[in-house]
DNA sequence: CAATGGTTTCAAAAAAAAATGAAATAAGCA
DNA sequence: TGCTTATTTCATTTTTTTTTGAAACCATTG
C-alpha cells in the first residue's frame, strides 16, 4: 500500500494519537449537545480529555481552529461546571488546562446548578396550584386534583433520585 | 374592587382553571426545555396536562396563539414519545388530544429514543479507540488506557442507571 | 512604569432552531 | 365521486443561540 505523507510520521503515535483526539471530540461534542451546551464547549473538553498534558487557551483554539473569544467561553463555562482545571505550569505565564477525568463531579455540579433549581421553583408553583385549587368548588375537582398530585410526586421523586444519582456515578 | 370582565366570570371557576393552565403551561415549558424540546410542545403538553376533557387541534393553537403548523409538528413530537395519546369523540371528524400523564412511559420512551442511541454508538467508538491504541506502543500509553477505561465504564453505568431509572419513575 | 503577552468582554455577524402560513394531501361524508 | 373539513408538509421568515474579532482589561516583567 502507498505511504501517506499525512498518516505517517516518524514516531507513528502521532496519528494514533490524532486519531483517539478526534473520536474524543467527537463523542464529547454528542455528550454536551445532549447536555445543552454548546459546540465549542465539546470540542474543548474532547480534547482536553486526551491531552496528557496541560493545554494553554491559544493552543486550545489552534488545535480545534476556533476563535480565542470562543475558547476564553467555552473554558469558563466547564471552569463553571468543574470540568476542568488549570495547571500551574514554571515558566510560563499562560493558565494551562487540564480535563477534570471524574465524570461524578462533573454530573453532580451540573445536576446541582441546573435541574434542581428548576425543582424548586417547581415545588413554588405547586404551593400555588393548590392554593387556586382549594378555593374553587369546580365539578372536575377530582380531575385537578389528582393532576396536581402526580406534579407534586414527580417534582420530590426527581429531587430524591437526582442526588442519588449523581452519587452512584462513581466513576 | 373593582370587577374585571376579563377575570370575572358566571362560574368563578373559570379563571381559576386558566390559572391552572397557565402555571401548568409554564412549568411544561421549562421541563421539555430542560429535555431539549422546543417551547411549543411544552405549551401544548402544559394545556393538555390540565385540560379534564380532549383538545382536537384547531383549538389548542387558538388557546395557545400559535400557528396549526407548529401545532401540527408539536404533536406530532408528543405523539412519537407517547406523551399524548387521541381519543375518539363521536360526531366529531377532529381528533382529540388527552396528555400521557404517567410521566414513566413519557420519560422512558425518551431515554430509549434519545440517549440510548448514543450510548449504543459511543460503544463502537469506544473499540475504536481500543484498536487505535492497541497497536501503538506510545510512552503515554497508561494515560490513554485510563481515559478509555474511564469513557468505557461511564458508558457502561450510564446504560444500565438510565433503563432502571426508567423504571423507577413509576408516577 | 511602560511594554508585552495573555485573557475577557461584548457588539456584530453567522449559524442553527423554531414558528409561520400557504399549498398539498388526506379523510370523512353526502 | 365530488365536496368539505382536517391535517401535514415545507419553503420562507423570525427568533434564538453561538461564534467571531477587535477593543478593553490585566498582569507580569524588563
């Protein structure tokens, strides 16, 4: 088979290790996505998560050809969410980054800062659900009612399993 | 005070049932938002949820002021992760819409159509990346194994948790 | 304390997602 | 079958989200 300029290197890891960056972008990208969060935010975690080695924000935006302004974002937002953290690194004046690898820590801080305090303002609006209710003799009371109560059991079902959930996944 | 005609009815029971709806409504939007879902199938799902007796669509988008077309495909959303189901009203050529409300089949249908489709994919990168790294005697090889290991066990936890999460929402 | 390199911020551009509205299709009824 | 009403589809418009790039800001160091 021909040899290609691009595929083969003189140490030959090179492209291996192009190749896990790339299915890890990839993967992270998805991941993300089903998270909400953004492109950018995937890439830079892909590959950070393979990266033996502290990155520094240019060389982030470089390797994945995005604009700084992104990457300076997309860091801050997994800053926010402890996806990552940043190495001190002698020498060098750049921050240098390095992809938090326990994904319990990851899901519990996100469960933490983004469902469940949807979950409070749920259990709020229940209050006042039933506070409407209560006072209106209608015919369908039963039928509200019951509504009413399978929120309420689904708000304290997820605000007990979120948790638990985010423990177990001890990884 | 003074008597609103737009709050003030005969029943009096009216506008308690809309305050319903609009809290019910909102609380929709939020969650589907939180499942990715777009603004409009929460408003229909929220209408529905409070409503004792089936909607034919012309007039879900009326109560909602959107269009028929964004009607049309919200339900169409709804329908395919069983979170509505049509009831048969004779004399009547309309269908009618009744909510799903047992939010376990709602939830279940969405992490078999959503999230384990990723997970079944992740799986097949994940060998990928085992066959990249397999043959590739690198210096960090360690690093890379772990990293793999670690996708390969949040993968793994993430697809048997999810099904039996499924389960447990028995709401 | 200026100069340089690194980072953040934010208005504007670009891209992606969602809603509209009208035409096409389907489905019930006379 | 033809007429009427209900529903879907889809090109276009609108809205929202994300990215860009340049200016402002910060921090280190000569």
């Amino acid at each position: 088979m021909a040899p290609d300029a691009s595929s083969v290197t003189s140490t030959s890891s090179a492209s291996a290790k192009r190749d896990l960056e790339i299915e890890s972008i990839d993967f992270f990208v998805r991941m993300m996505s089903l998270l909400g969060l953004p492109r950018s935010v995937g890439e830079i975690y892909g590959l950070l998560y393979f990266s033996p080695k502290a990155l520094p924000m240019d060389q982030i935006a470089a390797r994945l050809d995005i604009s700084i302004g992104s990457t300076s974002q997309g860091l801050k937002t997994l800053r926010s969410i402890k996806a990552i953290r940043s190495a001190y690194i002698p020498g060098d004046r750049r921050d240098h980054y390095l992809a938090e690898s326990e994904f319990r820590r990851l899901f519990s801080t996100f469960i933490k800062d983004e469902i469940l305090p949807h979950l409070e303002s749920a259990k709020d609006r229940i209050s006042r659900m039933e506070k409407v209710l209560g006072s209106e003799p209608t015919e369908e009371k039963d039928f509200y009612k019951i509504r009413i109560e399978k929120l309420k059991r689904l708000t304290q079902a997820s605000g007990r399993l979120l948790p638990a959930l985010a423990k177990l996944l001890k990884l």
